[in-house]
C-alpha cells in the first residue's frame, strides 16, 4: 500500500489516502476574484504625470532658492544643490510634456481598430504603450477574427490622443486552435 505524502504550511500531513480530488479545492482570494468586480475598470489618464512634473519643478526652485540664500560659506548648502535644483526643474519639464490628456479609450481604439482590419472582431486585447521621446500614449490592439477557429489576426497602433490608426498588420492566423473547439 503506497501512503501519500501532503505538505500543508511545509509541514508533511501522512495518512491522508481517503482525500479524494474532488474534495481538494481551490480559490482565488477576495482580491483577485474578477467575477466579484461591479464597475468597468478604468484606465489612468496619462495627464496624471503633470502632478509630479509641477512637484519637482516647485522642489527645483526650492533648492536653487536655498543655495541663494545660504550665501558662499554654507557647508551643507552647496554648488550640487543647484545641480540638484536644475536637474529637478529639467525632469519636471519632461513630465509636463509627457502629460497627454488621454482622450481616446480603450473602447473607442477597439472601434478603430475594428473599422481597419475590415473583419468582423472575436477576441481582442489591447495594451497601452508609448511612442517617440515625447512619450506620445499608443493603443497596441491585438485582434482575432470571429469564428470558432479564428482565420485571422491583427495588430493595429492607435494614437491615443486623436485615434489616428499609426500602422496595422494583418495576417492569416498561423495558430492552430481546432484541439480547443468545442463539439
């Protein structure tokens, strides 16, 4: 007779033989739990990066204030808290232009998309990305046609400010899903 081994909290439990698999179950915390969420989920707007952007800029001038009033005999107050100020003032800059008022959703890119690819959509995720220096927030939609076994795919880029389709891929699907139909 083989006695099978459970390790519950790294401590072995022995003689739990009669534990049939139907019995062992399994759940998500509270959390996690997707099926519990009431509202639509949405996506932070990327404008949220100009909060930070004034916070430095304000930090910034704060410490180049403070070299100017500690005068050439500070110790603590030095030439690299300038250095510090300017740095601050010059990353704060960034984020106020890299604070795109996202105005064009995941919905409304999943529309677009849709319009391009000229295919009736199945499944589809989307993923927010950003392009060039300036940060410019993109729609990555990835979509797949809508029969059983999906014949083709896309990728579209949507701009996230004006919804102009950037580029879009499409292809016949090279995956193989006929195992994971149902009969």
């Amino acid at each position: 007779m083989a006695r099978s081994l459970i390790v519950v909290n790294a401590n072995p439990v022995e003689g739990t033989d009669d534990i049939s698999p139907e019995e062992v179950r399994d759940a998500l915390p509270a959390d996690l739990d997707t099926t519990a969420i009431e509202t639509p989920y949405l996506f932070p707007n990327n404008s949220r990066r100009r909060i930070p952007g004034v916070l430095y800029i304000l930090i910034g001038i704060g410490c180049i204030a403070l070299r100017a009033s500690a005068g050439d005999g500070a110790v603590l107050v030095n030439g690299g808290v300038t250095v510090a100020g300017i740095a601050l003032i010059v990353i704060g800059l960034y984020h106020l232009q890299g604070g795109w008022d996202l105005t064009f959703d995941e919905e409304h890119a999943l529309q677009a998309a849709t319009r391009q690819v000229g295919f009736p959509i199945g499944h589809a995720s989307a993923q927010l990305g950003w392009r060039g220096f300036r940060s410019r927030p993109t729609w990555r939609i990835l979509l797949y046609s809508n029969e059983p076994s999906p014949e083709q795919r896309g990728l579209v880029l949507v701009d996230g400010i004006d919804g102009e389709i950037i580029d879009h891929f499409i292809e016949k699907n090279p995956e193989d899903w006929t195992g994971l139909t149902q009969a």
